[in-house]
C-alpha cells in the first residue's frame, strides 16, 4: 500500500506542476503612482480657475453705482421733435453737446412736473441750487482717444443705436459699472469679459473702431500740410511728397484719434 500511496502522490504531484505550467501567472495590480492625484488636482483646480475667473473676478472687477436721476428716455423722447439731437446736439463750430446741460433742461423743468420722486430730487437738489447733474457716461472713453460725432454721424450718417443701442427706448437709467482699477465704464470693453459680442453697441473697443471702417469702406485719406523745412525726416506715419517739401498725412493714423 505504501509504493501504491507514493505512485499516487507523485502523480498528483505531476498533475498541479502541469496545471500551473498552463494557467497564466497572476497579473501584479499596476501603481500609478502620483499620477492619479496630479490628474485630479488639475482638474479640480481648472474647474476652479474657470468659477474664479468667469464668475467671480468679473463682479470684484467692476463696481456699480446707480445715476443720481433715474432718467426715462421715452417721456422725452416722445416730447420732442428732432429726437436724439433735441437734447444731444451739434454746435455751430461742429463740436458735439454730449450729455445734456442744467440750461437745456430748466425751460422744462424750472418747476416740479408731476409726482415722480426722480422729477422732486432733480429740481430740489439741481434746478433750485443752479448745480449740474453728475451723470455717469456710460461711453466715455479713455482721455487720449479723440472721437469725432460729427464725422461719424453727419458725413457718415451712422445712427446714434449703432453704437449707443436702443437707449431712446428705455424707461429707467441702468447700472453703471466701473472698473476699479482703469476707471472706466464697463461699456467700453463690454459686458462678455472673452471680449464676445452680438450687436454693434456690446463695446467700445479699438478694435471695433476697425471692424466697422472696414465694413463701411471708410477708406482713408490724405490731407495737406503746411510746407515744412526739407531737413527734416518724415515720421512713420507720414508720406513726404515733392521732395518732402510738404507731406501727406493718412486719417487712418494713429495720432488721429489718439491725441
């Protein structure tokens, strides 16, 4: 029984050899390491930059303040015969009016109109005292950019909405929003902070400025100068004619609208 109990394990033992030399070895669980954390943290972290970024840092950007008058553009508008320009008009040299003065508004409004608390607040702490509203413009732009409206409205005949939308529409003042670090109104750079835009009136930016000669054919031109002395060298933006005893200058260049 013995030799039969020896033969027998041996030949289970030559079985399992033969079962583990077919059956694959047992695959080791991969590490990756630090790897996985870097991913995640990554992750974690740009989801985060975008929330900062395109949430939050917009409104810590750009501070509001509301107009001292909540003005109604419809009222006036419809009280009024020439539109826009009853109020916001061109003098006789060419110059623009802009924001309506206290002078334009008193034959109006030397007494109170009505009810309205904006209509009270405006004669008693303006009219009365001979004191000019603090308007906030929304389209103010930055000191050394000159603006022509008389170029652009009279021998372009672009329409105020272009550029301003549909003000003359609305019924209250909306919210001016300041930058806190430039001091500029968020109007100029527009209110989609990758600089996106659907209308005309979305920004004020140079690049706009472009945009629209471009597609208007504004195409620039030259215009003479006084005689200047021929020792001196034409500047970049100039075109030295009749051997640079006078000189042509683009209106497309820089210094024409930034003074």
């Amino acid at each position: 029984m013995s030799t039969l109990d020896e033969k027998a394990k041996e030949a289970s033992t030559e079985a399992v050899d033969e079962v583990e030399t077919v059956l694959p070895p047992k695959e080791k669980k991969q590490d990756n390491g630090p790897w996985g954390y870097i991913i995640l943290f990554f992750i974690i972290g740009f989801a985060a930059s975008l929330v900062i970024g395109w949430g939050i840092f917009p409104k810590l950007l750009y501070s509001q303040k509301k107009q001292p008058i909540d003005f109604n553009h419809v009222i006036h508008v419809e009280a009024v015969e020439e539109g826009c320009e009853s109020c916001h008009f061109f003098r006789e040299d060419g110059s623009f009016s802009g924001v309506p003065k206290l002078v334009q508004c008193v034959d109006c409004h030397e007494e109170v109109m009505g009810e309205d608390p904006n209509e009270v607040k405006f004669v008693e702490e303006y009219v009365a005292k001979g004191q000019e509203v603090p308007w906030l413009v929304y389209s103010k732009q930055p000191d050394c950019v000159f603006f022509s409206h008389i170029a652009h409205v009279k021998m372009g005949k672009i329409e105020c909405d272009t550029c301003h939308g549909h003000i003359g529409e609305s019924t209250h003042s909306r919210v001016y929003e300041e930058n806190r670090f430039t001091g500029y109104s968020r109007d100029i750079w527009g209110k989609n902070i990758a600089g996106l835009k659907k209308n005309t009136w979305d920004r004020m930016k140079m690049d706009d400025c472009a945009e629209c000669h471009a597609e208007n054919k504004a195409v620039p031109k030259t215009v003479e100068r006084l005689p200047w002395p021929i020792s001196w060298m034409p500047r970049p933006y100039e075109k030295p004619t009749s051997s640079q005893v006078r000189t042509q200058i683009d209106k497309d260049a820089c210094f024409v609208c930034h003074k």
